[in-house]
C-alpha cells in the first residue's frame, strides 16, 4: 500500500527544500548510532549523507521501483557499501526485521499516511531501547512551494500525539527546520 502521495518532483528541485547534513544534526543522528532504518527513501536525499556517518548499515526502504533504481545506481557510483535497500511495502507488510535490531529510524514526510500510528509502531518495534525516531514534516501552511494537501499533513501536536500512542517518549519539543520543516525526535523507553 503506497503512503498518501503528495507528489514526487524533479529530483534537482526536490532537492532545494532540504540541508540533509543541518537537519541530521538536528535530529540528533551521529556517530554513536550502529545501524539506522529510514521509511521512504526517495531519491537518497537523506540515505546518502546519514550512511557517512553510522558506524553500521542504513536499510532504505521504499516502494517504488524507480526510487529504489535511482538509490541503487547512486550507491554503485558511490561505492558505498554500508547502505542495504529494500524495495517492500513497508506499511502493509512491516520491515521483516527483528524486535529491537537498530538504533535509528527516519521517518521524513511521511507521517501523512493514512494509518501512521501502524508506521510508528513499527518503529516502535524494531528499534533497540533508548533507540531514537527523527521525524520530519512540511510545516502546516499553505506557504510551502509542495507537499501533502493540507488536510492530510499533520500538524507538530499531531505528530507528538501519534508517537506517544506508539510508546515513544519525547526527547525533544519541536525542532524548527526552516525554511519549511519541522522535527521531533521520540526515544523507546
């Protein structure tokens, strides 16, 4: 089941709206992580820049058969070997990775799914205790150059609602991402 599309655009203009590296940071993804999962992986805006830094494997997962080429070519001319994709349906068929397997989960414009609680406890699943989950999202505004209708995009408190749901405790408030992002960071507990 593909998440509620919002549109995938041209990857070079895709590209403007984010800094991987600043909002990586902010999200508190670092060295000490060993192995990360990111849902939704798109054209590798985040994959690429989060797998330098790990110390472990990057599972990128995402539906489409052209992300999916699009990463995998990028991984190739890269050479970089610590970045495992999976092409699956991740929201009705889970990662098929073990309880409490990684350190990491990202989870960027994609909480505008139709069940994101079932998302989240996977999540929830999957990673280690005090493991992390950053979320990102376009901010609630119909400023933003793209991104979800504004009826399906969630707002901050929706996000923070729906992790608390999952089991998540916070461990941070909302984290501005200007220009047009937010994030929150939830820990397993």
């Amino acid at each position: 089941m593909k998440v509620r599309d919002s549109g995938m655009p041209e990857e070079s203009y895709w590209e403007i709206f984010f800094n991987p590296p600043y909002i990586l940071s902010q999200l508190q993804f670092d060295e000490t992580i060993k192995d990360a999962v990111e849902f939704g992986s798109g054209y590798g805006t985040f994959t690429i820049p989060a797998a330098k830094i790990i110390n472990g494997n990057l599972h990128a997962f995402d539906i489409e058969p052209e992300m999916i080429s699009i990463l995998k070519e990028k991984v190739l001319k890269g050479k970089i070997s610590n970045i495992k994709i999976h092409q699956i349906d991740f929201v009705k068929e889970g990662t098929k990775f073990n309880d409490e397997s990684v350190d990491y989960t990202m989870l960027f414009n994609i909480l505008h799914a139709e069940d994101p609680i079932s998302l989240l406890k996977e999540t929830h699943r999957i990673l280690k205790h005090d493991g992390k989950v950053g979320v990102i999202h376009w901010i609630y505004s119909s400023s933003t150059p793209r991104g979800p209708s504004l009826d399906i995009r969630p707002k901050p408190d929706q996000c923070i609602a729906w992790l608390k749901e999952a089991g998540f405790a916070l461990g941070s408030g909302v984290i501005s991402l200007p220009p047009y992002h937010y994030g929150i960071i939830g820990i397993k507990k």
